[in-house]
C-alpha cells in the first residue's frame, strides 16, 4: 500500500480544493438542517422549535461560507499541485490583491450599503464577502493575463471562477440593497403583526381598485381557482406612474392538502435589466355571498349635509338631473335621471365618488344602487321627500362580502443583473474546461494509437 511519506502542503492546490469542498457540503448541510425542522419532527416524533428568524438562523452562517469560498476561488488558480513556492505565490497574488481592495472602496462608497436589520457585526460581514466576491473575479482576471498570458481557450477554470464571483456578488448586493416598496398606504389590516411579517409593509388591495404604492400604480386585476392544482392564481397590475409603462404579476396561493387548512403563498417576479420585482400574496380574506346579512339603513340629508358610517363619512355635494354617469351612459327621450353626486372620506382621508341615481322611464322607477368596493360601501337613492327643506332620503348598507380583499408584498431587488451575467459567464467557462479536456484526451488518444 502507498504511504504519504510527509503532510500534504498547506500550499498546495488540492489542499484547498478539498477544503472549499468541504466548506460547500457544510453550508449545504446548514440549509437543509434550518429549513427541514418540521420534517424532522414529523418522521422522528421531535419536538424541536424552529428559530424566530429562520431566514437569519442560516444566512449568518452562510454568510461567513461565502467570505471563505470567495477567497478560495480568487487565490485556487494561483496554486500548483503538492506544493506552490510561497514567493511565487505572493509575486503572483499583489497586483490582484491591490486592485481589487481599491476597486472594492470604491464600490462600498458608490453603492452604500447599509444593511442594518441584524447588526452591525452582520453588516461587516456583508462587507468582507463582497470584498470576497470582487477578489473572486479581479483575482481570476489577473490570473488570465499574468499567468496564462492572454490565452484564453485554457482559461475555462478562470472564466468560470470569474462567473462565479459574480454570481456571489450579485447575490450579496441585491439582497442587501433590497428594498420593500408595499408599504400599506390604506390603513385596512387582514392581520396582526408577527415575527415574520408587518402589515405596515403589505398593502392591502382590493379588486379593480388601483392603488398607490410610491412609484407604482398597482391593481388587484382579478384571480381564478385551480381546482386541480388547488392553486388559487392573482392577476396583480403594476404601472409605473412616471413611465406609464405596464406589467403584470401572477403570484398564487397553494391549497394545503391532507385536510391542512389555510394557502401556502408562491411568489412571482418580473426581471428587468436592472432589478426584479418580487411579489407573494400575504393574506387573502374570502367572504361567502350567503352569509350577507346587512341592510340598507335609511338616512335623511339634504345638500350639503354629511352623514356618517363605521368608516368614514358622505356628503352629498348636489343632485345632477340628466346628466349620463357610468351606469346610465345614456339618456333615452322620454326618461328622468336624478343622481346624487356624493363624496366618500374614509378614515384614512382616502376619497371615493359616489352616484347613486333613479331612473324614470314610463312611470317606473328603477334605483341604480353604487357601490364603494374599497369601503365595502353600498349607496342608493331612495326618494325624495315631500318637505320644505329640500331634504331626500338615501341607503346605505355596509357589507363584507363585497370583495375578496388581499394583502400584498412586493421587493425591489437591485442589481440582480450581475447574478445572471455571473451564470452565464460560469457556464460559458465551464463547457471551456470541457472542450479542453475532451481536446486533450482526443490528442492523448491519436498518440498513444
């Protein structure tokens, strides 16, 4: 049997090949273990508690990986096999190093990152692994050009370690730039705050209703059920207020099966060359039809007056008399059209325009009732009343089964741009290697034939 008759070098290139290996297999080990607790107690009848932060629980581990993993593919290439002469390697290593602990300043005083949630040891740490990551590829450039002198076709492992490095980077950057952009601007709440999740950051949406949410006007479209996915599917509208350019999301609610009660939210996201918008569906309210028990309460005002509801409030601002709204867009000869131009201030100071109206067509009267689905609000013009004071009579019926009402969130991730180009230069470099290998193996073949 061969006997190793001295330590392998700490030098050497296989030496830290097994420990990045090594290093990888734990991180991965560390995911699985955070996020698999509640099978584990499943199968083995545990009862262990899952952290309050389980994102946090693995990411402060996982961010320590990254530094050394970034660090290992920046200094991998410089190392021979069984043993690298230490001048070598530090000749070889300075200008790398150099350029890439200016170019990093630069980018930590450009981009800013202030990513302060968990501390700032945290924070630091962010810093120390993006400096990994712009090491990883400034590193493997170098590599390029002053080792290999320019020659690309052999360049694969550097190409990929570079595509790597971005990877990294890109990760790193838009996930610590990210920002939350669903701040709730409506006041209405479908639940309490939690470790998980503040409703301060979902905005709550109504269907058809857009609403404003900073830059973007979003709408809650519409949504249909799957019944044999058990997906119930969002059509969520974002228009960009400045640009007045569109798109749409479509994250869904998976129905848990086993008898489970209660959706599990899947997300979905729009890439643009610059960032992705994230969106998942928080909360969703369903209201059954047939539970409806509310009625129209009678109330006496005339112009000007303002009457109340659990809500807000309503003024009747004047009576139109033939004057086409959206439910009657037009007047037949012949017929009578009384509308109430009404204004709805909920709580929030949030505005809403009401036209109840009656409409007179051979001797019959038909009410055409309105509805102010945000407010679950719905408004009709019962009849005018026979007295001095100008004073007419109108329903107002509050109901929660107006609409389904849903919270949403939605996360800006920046630069997540460098991400892709990262995976697309680390494929690139990886069928390099192969192409290489397979030449040289070919060449071997025809020589020893």
């Amino acid at each position: 049997m061969p006997s190793i008759k001295e330590e392998e070098s700490l030098y050497s290139r296989e030496f830290w090949m097994f420990i990045g290996s090594l290093v990888l297999f734990l991180g991965g080990l560390i995911i699985i273990g955070k996020t698999s607790i509640p099978v584990f107690n499943k199968i083995f009848g545990t009862k262990i508690a899952q952290p309050e932060d389980v994102l946090f629980s693995y990411n402060q581990l996982q961010i320590f990986i990254a530094i050394v993993v970034g660090l290992l593919t920046a200094i991998g290439q410089y190392l021979k096999y069984k043993h690298t002469p230490k001048q070598y390697l530090y000749q070889k290593l300075l200008t790398p190093t150099f350029i890439s602990i200016v170019v990093a300043c630069v980018f930590f005083v450009g981009i800013k990152i202030n990513y302060r949630d968990h501390g700032t040891g945290f924070l630091v740490a962010i810093y120390i692994a993006i400096f990994g990551a712009v090491y990883s590829v400034l590193a493997n450039l170098g590599y390029i050009f002053l080792v290999l002198r320019g020659k690309i076709k052999t360049a694969g492992p550097s190409v990929a370690h570079i595509g790597f490095g971005l990877v990294l980077l890109g990760v790193l950057i838009s996930s610590a730039k990210k920002n939350i952009i669903s701040h709730n601007t409506t006041g209405i709440n479908l639940f309490e705050k939690s470790k998980t999740e503040d409703p301060a950051e979902n905005i709550t949406l109504f269907k058809s209703i857009p609403i404003d949410m900073g830059k973007y006007m979003v709408t809650y479209q519409n949504d249909t059920m799957n019944d044999r996915d058990h997906q119930r599917v969002f059509v969520i509208n974002m228009q960009d207020k400045q640009t007045k350019k569109s798109f749409n999301l479509y994250p869904y609610l998976l129905k848990n099966n086993r008898q489970m009660e209660g959706y599990g939210a899947t997300p979905n996201s729009k890439h643009f060359w610059n960032k992705d918008v994230y969106a998942y569906v928080s909360a969703y309210s369903q209201s059954d039809a047939s539970t409806d028990t509310a009625t129209f309460r009678p109330v006496e005002l005339k112009v000007g007056d303002t009457v109340f509801y659990s809500k807000g409030l309503i003024i009747l601002n004047k009576v139109d008399v033939n004057q086409p709204n959206t439910a009657v867009p037009k007047i037949d000869s012949g017929s009578l059209l009384m509308s109430l131009d009404l204004t709805v201030v909920s709580k929030e100071g949030s505005r809403y325009l009401s036209t109840p109206s009656v409409l007179i067509k051979n001797d019959n009267a038909q009410v055409i009732p309105d509805t102010v689905t945000a407010q679950s609000l719905i408004v009709k013009f019962n009849r005018v009343l026979n007295d001095k004071n100008g004073k007419l009579e109108i329903g107002i019926k509050e109901s929660n089964t107006l609409n389904n009402p849903i919270t949403l969130k939605v996360i800006e991730f920046p630069f997540i741009t460098i991400l892709w180009i990262g995976v697309i230069v680390m494929v690139i470099g990886f069928w390099m290697s192969v192409y290489q290998r397979v030449k040289k193996l070919t060449v071997r073949s025809a020589s020893n034939a």
